[in-house]
C-alpha cells in the first residue's frame, strides 16, 4: 500500500472529504460508469424532470455500498470494525485483480448495450 493510504485512517473530516472526491473524479471506473448513466438518460429522451429523477437515482444507487460500509462501520460495534479491517486487508492485498475483474464486467456491460445485446 502506498504511504499516503497509510495516512487515510488518520485524516480529518474535511481533508478527507477533499481526498475523496479527488479520488472519485479521477478514477477510471466511476469516469465509465458516468458516462455510462449520462449515455443511457440521453438517450430515453424524457424530460428534463424525468432526467433529473433518472440522476438521482443513479447517485443514490452508485452511493449504497460506501453508505452501507460508513453505516456498518458506526452502527455494527467493534466486530464490524475487525470486519472492515480484514476486508481493508484483503482489498489491499487484491485491488489489480479485483479493479481488472470491475472494469472487464463494466466494459463488456457497457459494449453489450452499445451493440443493443443487453436491455438494462
């Protein structure tokens, strides 16, 4: 792990924060998954209420499982925080394999509705 990773369990709120949507405007897999949404919203052609609600939802979708590991991590005692050290642990030791198996289902999710094979 980098050193600067080490640092992140340390960090105040706002640094953190700051980091965070860094870390989330950058990455290539929250980049495809955008203009995957933004693809899909235009071309339903509804509204612009319509489009917005479509909005929300994907935000709301895409923010569950960091909502649900922040609310696990508060909510669950000292047996969600060794459960969330351990998958810390694991991610770390797998992130190329596990961000390679993401990107792979992500393109081939994305490729398949652009060839109009897949109806999501």
């Amino acid at each position: 792990m980098p050193k600067w990773m080490g640092t992140v369990d340390d960090m105040k709120p706002g640094v953190a924060f700051l980091l965070a949507v860094v870390c989330s405007a950058v990455n290539p897999k929250n980049l495809i998954l955008a203009a995957g949404a933004a693809g899909g919203v235009a071309q339903v052609g509804d509204s612009v209420g319509d489009a917005v609600v479509a909005l929300i939802v994907f935000v709301v979708i895409a923010s569950v499982s960091v909502g649900g590991a922040v609310a696990y991590y508060l909510f669950g005692g000292a047996k969600a925080r060794a459960h969330l050290d351990e998958l810390k642990t694991w991610l770390s030791v797998n992130n190329a394999a596990v961000m390679t198996v993401l990107l792979l289902v992500i393109g081939v999710v994305l490729i398949a509705k652009g060839l109009d094979v897949l109806t999501l």
